[in-house]
C-alpha cells in the first residue's frame, strides 16, 4: 500500500499588512522635488513630486545602488545621477534597459502625503 505524506514542509505564507506611512505635508514636497523616506524595516524609498502628483518608487538604482533621491527629476522620469539610468516614477519602468523599480502606492488626504506599505 502505498502512503502520502500530507504534512507541508514550508508554513502558510501570513497575510499581508497594510501599513500607512505619513511622509510629510503637500506643501513640503515642491513640484519637480524628490525626498528620501526611509520605511520602519529600513527599506528607503523616493518620493517625487511630479506637478501635484505624488509618486514613490524604492530609492536605490537597481545598476550600482545610487540613490535616485539624489537624480533629477524631469516630468515623471527620474535620472541616476551615478549613470544616468532612467525610470517612469508612475509605473518604476527602466527606460534605459529591461528593468523595473517597485512602486509604492501614494495617497494624499487632508493635505497630508501618505504612502501605503504592504509588508508581511
């Protein structure tokens, strides 16, 4: 007869957790400005104002690990100042080469920019 082993090696994945960060007022952030926002873990992300729009992406270049915090930001595309590689702030789309950032969602209320992190 033969048996079947039913017991998992790995446990289940827990659920992710919706945390929400406040990064700082609107009006601290300036149109065409980026700031560093480091995440309770210790991740740091880049958070661009983009004419009124707010965007976060992870803050390290994913080529050598400059932080994008320190490019230029031109419409919604961010440079690294290191190599000059570019990113889409909306979408973390390299436009440089087939690559991606992660993106962070941002919401803005009571005129308060706020990023929504799911950790695990």
């Amino acid at each position: 007869m033969q048996s079947f082993n039913t017991e998992t090696d790995s446990a289940p994945a827990p659920e992710s957790v919706d945390q929400t960060l406040i990064v700082g007022a609107t009006g601290d952030l300036q149109p065409g400005a980026c700031i560093r926002v480091e995440l309770p873990g210790g991740d740091e992300l880049a958070v661009y104002n983009v004419d009124g729009e707010f965007y976060a992406t992870e803050n390290f270049c994913p080529h050598k690990g400059a932080p994008l915090s320190e490019g230029v930001l031109c419409g919604h595309v961010i440079e690294c100042g290191l190599h000059g590689w570019q990113f889409d702030v909306r979408n973390g789309e390299c436009l440089t080469v087939p690559d991606r950032l992660k993106t962070y969602e941002v919401v803005v209320e009571d005129g308060l920019i706020k990023i929504i992190h799911r950790s695990r």
